[in-house]
C-alpha cells in the first residue's frame, strides 16, 4: 500500500535529528579511542550486524558493477565524510562547528545538480539556499568557535564536506536500484578496511573502554549507521538532490543546540535566531522543488511506491 503522508513528512524530521546525534556520539567516544580505531571498530561492528539482516532478509546478489559504485559511493559518504568529521573533532574542532562545513552542501549540490545533472534549480530554491547559509553563519557566528581545532582540523572538515556531496550525488546516480542491504553491506566492508588500515599505519589503536565509548558506538552503530543512513539513501532515491541536501542546513543548528545542552557549548540568542532563519531556508527549497519538472518526477514515484 502507499506510504502514509504522515511517514513522508515525518522522514525528514526525523533524519536531521538523527544525523545531528552522530557529531555528539563521536564527542562523547574520542576522548577514549583513536578516530581511525574508532571507525574501524564500528564498521567492523556494522558489517556484522548488516550481514546477518541481509542473509536473513535474502538480499539479492550484486553484479560486479554495482559492487563497485557501491565501493566508490562508500568511500566518498563514509571514508571521506566520516573519516574528515572524526578527524576534525579529534583534533579540538567543536561538535557543533565540525558540523559548519559539511553544512554548506546544499550549495555545492545545487552548483553541481544545475550544472551536471541536468536538474533545475528554480529562483525560490536559490534564495532558500542563500537563506540557509545565512542561517548557518549566525548559529556559528562566534569567532572563538570558529577558530577553535587545528588548521589539519579544519581541512579535514572540508574533505568531509566534499565527500558527503559527492557521495549522495553518485548514490543518486548509480546506486538508486541497488539492494540496500547488500550494498550498504559492501560500503561499510570497504570503509572498515580503509579504517583498519589508517588505524595500523597512524594511530596506536590503543582503547581505554568506559561507559561513555561502549555508550557511543552502540549508537553510532545501531542509530546511524544503520538506521540514520538507510534513511537519507532512502530520502535521495525520492526527492531532489536540491530538496534533499537543503535539509544539511539544520544540521549545525541542531547539533549546536545538542552540544550546548550536553557539553555547554556556547549558543547565544543570534544563534537561536539561526536556527528559525535555517528551518525557513528549508521551507523556501522544497516548496520550489515541488513546482520544478524533477521535483514533480520525485513526488510521482513517492505515491506509487508498495
């Protein structure tokens, strides 16, 4: 039967508020393990996990071209991405400002989307756009914040935000129709031997185990390696890459306000403004999606999806 309304609306609610978790899962574990270690350790954890849901589940075989664009769409979502924020942060980059420049996708998706993939941009999505980033420089306004973390921090944090752009646009176009239990499968297995391999040549792999690390890897894992990214491949395959990448843009927002009430990181009443000018960025990009031709498509296969 077709999916209710209330579950369309709710996913993307839903998906920032989860995604947003992930900067505060890996604040409460670096303290206690290595970034590589610890990346390692929960892609090795999330292959055991997807393994057993995708053999219980009779996931179907990959071809061997799709088992590349699944590698290739891994590496960039979770080696680049994942490795660049934990990097980042590792190296004293704030949770809420490692989340600032992966952030900006929406405008480097929009860039490449109207330039490269043929989907059209309307005016009212690029002044949403132009208003989320306007959004996303008052939550993070604070020059101390800003110049928080290493310049190797800072770099990584724009590694990651090319990585996760790349990535949803090459998931987009390659691996819409790929069993997602088996290429999920076939990213993480890859990305867990890119970390292991980081981890034996650049760290110590040294962990001192707390409740905090078992804490944070068990929701890194469960909530969003599995449950977090399942639903943003599940959001590409049914909306714009416009539409879809807009919704980045609360992420600072949220986790800014996360850190502050979990590790008293300063958010003041122009961030809080931020937050509200974010959110109606959001509005303002779908509400021009849904009157572009591509949007229309997107929406089409939504109601006619069993």
């Amino acid at each position: 039967m077709p999916l209710s309304r209330l579950a369309i609306a709710a996913a993307p609610v839903i998906f920032v508020v989860l995604w947003s978790t992930g900067f505060i899962g890996a604040r409460f574990g670096l303290p206690y393990i290595e970034p590589m270690t610890f990346l390692g350790l929960r892609m090795v954890s999330v292959v055991v996990i997807l393994g057993a849901i995708a053999v219980i589940g009779g996931a179907h075989m990959l071809s061997r071209a799709e088992i590349g664009h699944s590698l290739l769409a891994g590496l960039m979502v979770h080696g680049l991405y994942l490795g660049g924020v934990f990097l980042a942060m590792s190296e004293g980059v704030p949770a809420g400002v490692s989340a600032l420049i992966p952030g900006l996708q929406p405008i480097l998706t929009s860039t490449i989307a109207n330039r490269f993939m043929g989907e059209k941009v309307a005016p009212l999505q690029w002044f949403g756009l132009a208003l989320g980033l306007v959004g996303v420089v008052m939550v993070l306004h604070d020059r101390s914040l800003v110049m928080s973390g290493s310049l190797f921090g800072w770099i990584a944090s724009v590694v990651s935000l090319f990585g996760i752009t790349l990535g949803a646009l090459y998931q987009k176009r390659y691996c819409g129709r790929i069993d997602w239990r088996a290429g999920n499968l076939v990213q993480y297995a890859g990305a867990a031997v890119l970390f292991g391999c980081a981890a034996f040549a650049f760290e110590t792999r040294v962990i001192h185990w707390s409740g905090e690390l078992i804490f944070a890897l068990a929701w890194l894992v469960l909530v969003l390696s599995i449950a977090a990214v399942g639903l943003m491949y599940w959001l590409i395959r049914r909306s714009a890459a416009t539409g879809y990448s807009s919704l980045f843009y609360l992420v600072p927002a949220v986790t800014a306000l996360m850190a502050y009430l979990l590790f008293d990181e300063k958010l003041d009443a122009l961030s809080i403004a931020g937050m509200v000018v974010c959110a109606a960025g959001v509005v303002l990009v779908n509400r021009g999606a849904r009157v572009t031709p591509a949007a229309g498509n997107a929406a089409a296969s939504v109601t006619t999806d069993k």
